[in-house]
C-alpha cells in the first residue's frame, strides 16, 4: 500500500516536474521569439493588469458615490434638524394654535341688560334697554337644521367632513400643488373647520402664514369641539351675501322662513353661496346660483346624499324669493323697541372689545352681546342722555334756519365727565331716532375739526413745552407769498393784523398764528400729543385711488383742522377733558365692565390714564379759552350760571362747524352740518355748535343753579386757578411789562392787557418797542433837531417785516400806520443846521474872496447836518 502510494506519488511529481520543464522551455522559447522581434507581451499578466485596474477604478467609484451619498443624507439631516428647529421657533413666535371656544358654549338664547349707578350706587336697570333673546337671536341650534340643508353645505364644501380631523391633507396637498404649479383653475383646500376658523377669527388675510395657522388652529379646534358643535358653529356664522351671517338671518332674508322650513332645492341655494357671495346671491345673480345650486344637487346624488328622485325634482324647481314690505325696518312705526344712541355706540365698543380681547370676528363678537345674556354696566348718566335728546327733538334748541335750507343741517353731541373723561351722554342725529343700531354721528362721522383743534395740537403743546406765553407777541402776517400774490394761510375774515399776543390769536382763531407757532411745537412733537390725547383718526401716510399721498403729519392738518378723514364728536371731547382734569387724559369710556349669567367678568374696562399736560398748562388754556364764549356773551346763557370755555371751530368751504367747550361741571363737543358736504351759510351770529352747546348746557345746570340760588348761593363762576400762577400787565405789542409812559400814548388807546402765567415765564423788563418819535409839523417827516414844530407820537418798533414783498403785492397789513421803521429817506430834509443858520444869522455885506470862505464853510456845515441826520436815525433806533 505504502508502495502505491509512493508511487503515485511520485508520478504526480514526474508529472509536475515534466509542465515545469515544459514552461520552462515555452518561456525560453517566447523570450528567444520576442528577443529577435524586440518586444514581449505577457496576455496573463496584462490581463489581470486590466482586471485589477478595472476593480480598483469600481471600488474607487462606490467610495466616492456612497461618500456623495452619505455626505448628502448628513447635510439633508442636519438640513432638516435646522429647517425643523426653525420651523419650531417660527410656529412658537408667530403661530397661535389655541382658540377660546368655551365662549361659543354659552347660551344663545339669552337677553342682555344694561345697567347704570344711581346717585347711591345702587344698580339700576334700563330695562327699555334690553336686548332680548328671543327679538335679536340669530343662532339657530344644529337640532333644527334639516339634515338635506346639512348634506348640501358638507357635499360642496367639504365632503370628508365626518372623516378627517380638522384638516383634510388630500386637498390640502392638491391646493399646494396647484399654488407651485398652477393649473388655471383654483383648488380650495379649506374644510369646514378651516372655514369656521376664519369666521370666528376674521383673519381672512391672503399669507402662507395665516394658512398654517389655521391648519394648527383647525387640529386644535376638533380636539375641543365635536363635529356637531362644529357644523352648528359654521352655518350661524357663514356669510351668505345680502349682509346675512348664518343660516337663520340668510332663510328669513331670501325666503322669509325659518330655517327648519327649508326645502332641498333652498337649502342648496344657501349652499351655494358660500363659495362667492357675491356672484352667487339668488337675489342678485339668480342664473349664477341656479347652475351653482345644481353643482351642490349633482354632487349631492354622487355621495349618495339624495336618491335620483328627489335629484329630478330639485333640479329645476323654482326659488320663491322673499320681498319684505315697505317699511319694514322702520322699528319706531312697527312698535319695536328703538335702542338709544348711547346703547348703540355701547354696542359698537363690546364688539370692538370683545374682538380684540378673544380674538374673533365681528360676527362672532355681534352674536355673544345679542344672545349670551350679558349684564352691562354703563357709564352714561340718565339725566343727561335725557336732556340731550329732548333738546335734539326740539328744533329751538338750534339756530333758525328757516329760509335756508330745504332740510336743517345735522348735529351731534358728546358730554363728558370733567375728571373721569367717561361719556355721560351722546346724540348721534336731530329728531326721533327711527332703528336701532344706524348710522350714530356722534361716534362714526369723521369730520374736519377746522379751528377746534388748535388748542390740542398747536397752543397746548407750545404752552407745556414753554416755547410760548400768554403775551407771546407773533406777527399776524402770511407765511408765505407766492409770485401772484397769493397768500398762505388766511385767516378767516381774510384780514392780517400784525402784532398780537398769543391770548388774541386764540381768542380771534387767526390762522397764521397757529401755523407760525406750530412750526416752533414741530409736526412730530403735536402728532405724537394729539396721539396722547386719544385722537385716533389721524394717519400718517393715506394713499388715494388716484396714486396721491396724504399725511396729517403736516402743518395744515395740525394746525388747521384739515385732518385726512376728519375726527369724530367723541374724540374731540373726550380731548378737551384734558385741561379739566390737570393735564391727564382718561380714556372716555361708554361702560365699565360685562358680566355674564353666572357673574363671571367677561370685560373689564378698566380706567386708562395718560399724563399729557402740566397742570398749570391747563390753567394757562383755560384761561385762553374763557375769553371766546365772553366773546359771545351777548348771545349765550351759560355764563350767567358758571364759568364757560371753549373753542369753535369751521372747515374749510363751511363744511362744518364746532365749538368744543367746558364748565366745571360738563365737557361737550358739538359739531353741526350736512354729512353730503353741502357748504352751511356764514351768517350765524353766533357759531351755531356754540348755539346748541348754551341750549344744552343751561338745561344741564339748571338744577344746580336753582338749588344754589334757593341757598343763597352760587355756581362756580371761575376756574380754579391750579399751580403757580401769577397776574401780570403786560404791552399788547412786545409782551413785556407794561410802560404807561409810552405805551400808554399808542394812538390805539391803552395797550395794556393782563395776563396769566407760571410763575418763571412772566415777563421782568418794561416794553421797549413803544417809542417816542417826533414829526414836523410842516414836512410830516422825522424831525430833526432843528425842526421848528414838531408833533410827538408813540410807536412801535417794527424791523423784521418784509414789507418789500407785502407792498408788491399788495397785502395790506391792519397795523402798519402804528408801526415806526427808521429809514434815513423819510427824515425831514429841510429843516437842517444851514436852514437855521440862515434863519438866525444876521445880513452881513462881505468882499468876493470871503465868498469862498463862506463856501468852504458850508461844505463843513453840509458834512455836520449828515452826521446830525444820522446822529438822529440811530438815536431813534
């Protein structure tokens, strides 16, 4: 076996040895082959050569795709985590999810009261005031809705509804596919719990962002919410056109049924409307909404919703339209309870208060006050809303028109308190009112307050920053004088008067007084004062439909009156109640706090305080604005009864007039005129705001003035004098102390006038304008030393007028025969030192050559009378 084994052994190993041999000599052979041809070629070798060329060039390869890869994925991870982080931020700083839903679980069949304070504190109800549930409810509860009307809304509107959970993701993605690539028709991706989102919201804004956050705010609302409160929610406060929110308000308007009435066919003409009101009102646009009106049946049938009959019968059916009689709104002729003036703006505050507060619209805000049975507390006084609308019923209490107009103007009045700054009463128009909740004058018309609202925004403000006096001298002359003559601004009786103090320029509302004055308060600075005042209708940039840009941060409105859109009655006085209230202004308030059923405070209006003015300003103002109604004593009552200040004012073209005004009693702002702009006529003797502001406040201090008369005693007859203020007589004409000795001459009789000022500002020198000027008698120039006769006179001393312009075009300026500007031309030029000489030297007869003395001599005198004439000049000055 060993043998065998052996021997195989060794023939495998002949065997082997033999190849070995055999390569050998093939090798040898090749080399001998290639050595003759000069080259040699190992196909093996250059085979494996390339193979492992290949396979290393392949690994190569992979590393650096997965490398690329792999590099990719970090970059789209941390990418990601960045995007996401950021993402997170953003929702956290500019996304709120959260809605208060727990007010729309309230009752919607409630009534609301209103309540007042009686003069012992104790509530008192205005239960004329009521708004009740059942008159004003315009919720109707999803019970009563008709399933039909229910399938026909979430047939065309959002046919998952029962399914998703606020959002449904399948539109939504087609909605944002077909926003990166349009398809030319539009996608809507809003569910019904979007769509409720944005009623109760009223964030209708067109931004990514406002998407995102009503798909956050839809999730969020369906954790809250079941699908019935949600439908329920959604059809009370659609918009179907015709000013209809909700389904109740939209059957009654188009069919004058209820909405448990309602048949398929009308119920998916409500349905239809939802996508463009507009377009789709069956009023407006009946051929729109019938082939809208068969889109929502068709899709009905689709989803099984109706069966085919109910389909066929519905296609065609004709609507049968509601037409309301002739007067039907009228509410005063129907017997219905006519909500007050007051009531109304009250009303207008929630819904603005609650909007802002709960963050919802005013659909939303509308529904809670009508229907949540709220008790309201006012801030109105039942006396003087009563007086207000008996003398606004009483055509005596306004200026007689008859002969002038076709129909009176209008008017409106506010009346605050004097500390607090709460309304106590408003009237938004003349004669009975007809609806509740029209249009109020008192709170919504803007109008131009013309001169009424200098002492806001001009006086006030330079007063308090002390760049102006009582006895501040301004020259009443235009600012500016264009190449035709054309001067800016004037003053209302087209007139300019030249020097006068600060107390005049208020008292005679001279316009270029308050336009030089606001040019030292400065734009910016009246703007940002009026601001505190509470006046919030200013802008400061308005761009027209024609591309032109207004502003009131300039000097007209401000100064003027001529606001952009104008101000309203409330804001004026509420403004006004600065100066009785020591220079802090009080948001002027119509209630103070809303309470619900359970007494749970759902407002909390509480005082909202500014420090404006120092107190000695307001003394200072006040003290101004006495002096325009005394300026009217003749034609006014109030001042028999107390101390009375104000301020009128007119807009330009006599669109409007004003007096804004103030007792220690009551503050009030009037304005009268036509809302069309039609121009009133300029000869009211006096302004007729004033007129009806007397009226109204003789009535409002009767009782105190017959009570204090019966004790013996009497009203306030002046305002408290606050802070340090001290009395001084000043010059009209320079502000300076006053000098009897000269300023008492002025042709114009005693220039003396007695002012008000916090003590440090008053005046401590003697006027040094008056000036003593001597004329000759027999030339009317300015005497010389040697005039014979002279004539004293007692002017003013006047270089800073540009009379060069003013004479040029002609602007006559009342007090310039008063005014003395030296002026070497105008010096007597006959009587001089040769003039007396000759008149005093005695004849004497002289030789030829003494001529030539006698002429050098003159030329001598001739120099000393040219320095005596300037001598004079500058001692006049």
């Amino acid at each position: 076996m060993r043998k065998a084994v052996l021997s195989v052994i060794t023939f495998f190993s002949n065997i082997s040895d033999k190849i070995k041999a055999a390569r050998t000599k093939a090798k040898e052979k090749r080399a001998e082959r290639d050595k003759k041809r000069g080259y040699h070629i190992y196909w093996g070798k250059a085979f494996r050569r390339v193979l492992s060329l290949t396979l290393h060039f392949l690994v190569r390869l992979i590393s650096y795709l997965l490398n690329i890869i792999i590099t990719v994925m970090i970059i789209a991870i941390i990418t990601g985590v960045i995007c996401g982080i950021v993402f997170a931020v953003y929702l956290k700083n500019n996304i709120d999810p959260t809605l208060d839903v727990d007010y729309l679980r309230t009752e919607q069949d409630g009534t609301t009261r209103f309540y007042i304070y009686d003069e012992n504190g104790e509530e008192l109800e205005l239960e004329e005031e009521r708004v009740h549930g059942g008159e004003n409810r315009i919720w109707v509860p999803i019970r009563e809705v008709p399933d039909h009307v229910i399938d026909a809304f979430i047939a065309i509107e959002d046919h998952r509804f029962w399914d998703h959970q606020g959002v449904d993701w399948y539109r939504t993605l087609g909605a944002v596919q077909n926003f990166l690539i349009p398809s030319g028709t539009t996608f809507g991706g809003s569910t019904i719990t979007q769509q409720l989102v944005k009623n109760m919201t009223g964030d209708d804004e067109y931004s990514i962002q406002r998407k995102i956050q009503e798909i956050f705010r839809a999730l969020y609302l369906e954790q809250r919410l079941n699908k019935k409160e949600i439908l329920e929610y959604y059809l009370n406060t659609i918009y179907l056109s015709q000013g209809c929110y909700g389904i109740k308000t939209a059957a009654k308007t188009y069919f004058g049924k209820e909405v448990s009435e309602l048949s398929l066919a009308e119920g998916a003409a409500l349905a239809s409307i939802v996508k463009y009101p507009t377009k789709y009102d069956p009023k407006q646009n009946p051929e729109y909404n019938q082939e809208r009106r068969n889109t929502v049946l068709k899709t009905m049938y689709n989803y099984g919703k109706i069966t085919r009959e109910e389909y066929e019968d519905a296609w065609d059916e004709p609507l049968n339209l509601y037409t309301p009689p002739k007067n039907t709104n009228d509410e005063a002729e129907a017997g219905a309870h006519v909500s007050s003036d007051y009531v109304d703006a009250v009303i207008e505050n929630l819904i603005e208060d609650i909007m802002a507060q709960k963050n919802v619209s005013r659909e939303i805000a509308s529904n809670l006050i009508f229907s949540s049975g709220y008790r309201v507390y006012l801030c109105m006084d039942p006396k003087v809303q009563s007086i207000l609308e008996q003398c606004y019923l009483n055509d005596n209490c306004f200026p007689d028109e008859s002969g002038h107009y076709v129909v009176p103007p209008q008017s409106a009045m506010v009346v605050c308190d004097p500390e607090t700054g709460d309304c106590l009463g408003l009237i938004g128009r003349r004669w009975a009112k007809t609806q509740s909740r029209i249009f109020n004058g008192a709170t919504q018309a803007k109008r131009s307050p013309g001169s009424s609202i200098k002492p806001l925004s001009t006086y006030g403000p330079a007063l308090d920053l002390g760049l102006v006096t009582w006895g501040t001298v301004v020259d009443d002359t235009p600012v500016t004088v264009d190449d035709n003559g054309k001067t800016w601004p004037q003053n209302v009786n087209k007139n300019y008067n030249g020097l006068v103090t600060i107390r005049y320029a208020v008292e005679e509302s001279l316009n270029t007084i308050a336009v030089k004055v606001l040019q030292r308060v400065t734009v910016q600075r009246s703007y940002e004062y009026l601001k505190k005042l509470g006046i919030k209708n200013l802008v400061e940039s308005y761009e027209t439909k024609s591309g032109q840009i207004m502003s009131d941060l300039e000097i007209a409105p401000l100064a003027l009156g001529a606001t952009t859109f104008g101000l309203t009655v409330r804001e004026m006085a509420s403004a006004y109640t600065t100066f009785t209230n020591g220079g802090i202004h009080n948001k002027c308030r119509t209630y103070t706090k809303v309470v619900d059923s359970q007494g749970n405070i759902v407002l909390d209006n509480k005082p909202e305080s500014t420090v404006v003015f120092g107190a000695d300003t307001c003394t200072i103002m006040t003290k101004l604005l006495e002096n325009i109604p005394y300026h009217y004593r003749n034609y006014i009552d109030i001042d028999d009864m107390t101390a009375v200040a104000g301020k009128t004012g007119t807009s330009m073209f006599e669109y409007d007039r004003w007096f804004c005004g103030f007792t220690p009693y009551y503050v009030a702002a009037v304005w009268y005129g036509f809302y069309d702009n039609t121009p009133l006529r300029t000869n009211y003797r006096p302004n007729p705001a004033l007129y009806i502001f007397d009226k109204v406040m003789v009535q409002l201090h009767k009782e105190m003035y017959d009570e204090a008369k019966a004790n013996g005693t009497e009203l306030i007859q002046e305002f408290p004098l606050v802070g340090d203020i001290v009395e001084v007589m000043v010059c009209k004409d320079s502000g300076q102390l006053y000098n009897p000795e000269t300023c008492g001459k002025d042709e114009r009789g005693g220039r003396a006038e007695k002012g008000y000022y916090i003590n440090g500002t008053q005046p401590t020198t003697y006027c040094s304008k008056h000036i003593v000027v001597n004329y000759c008698k027999e030339t009317k120039a300015v005497a010389t030393a040697y005039c014979p006769e002279v004539t004293e006179k007692v002017l003013v001393l006047e270089t800073e007028r540009d009379m060069e312009t003013y004479r040029k075009h002609y602007v006559s300026i009342d007090d310039n025969k008063y005014l003395f500007r030296p002026d070497p031309n105008k010096v007597c030029t006959v009587h001089n030192e040769f003039w007396y000489q000759e008149t005093t030297a005695p004849e004497v007869t002289t030789e030829p050559e003494e001529d030539t003395e006698t002429e050098e001599l003159t030329e001598t005198e001739e120099e000393t009378e040219t320095e005596t004439e300037a001598e004079i000049i500058v001692n006049t000055e």
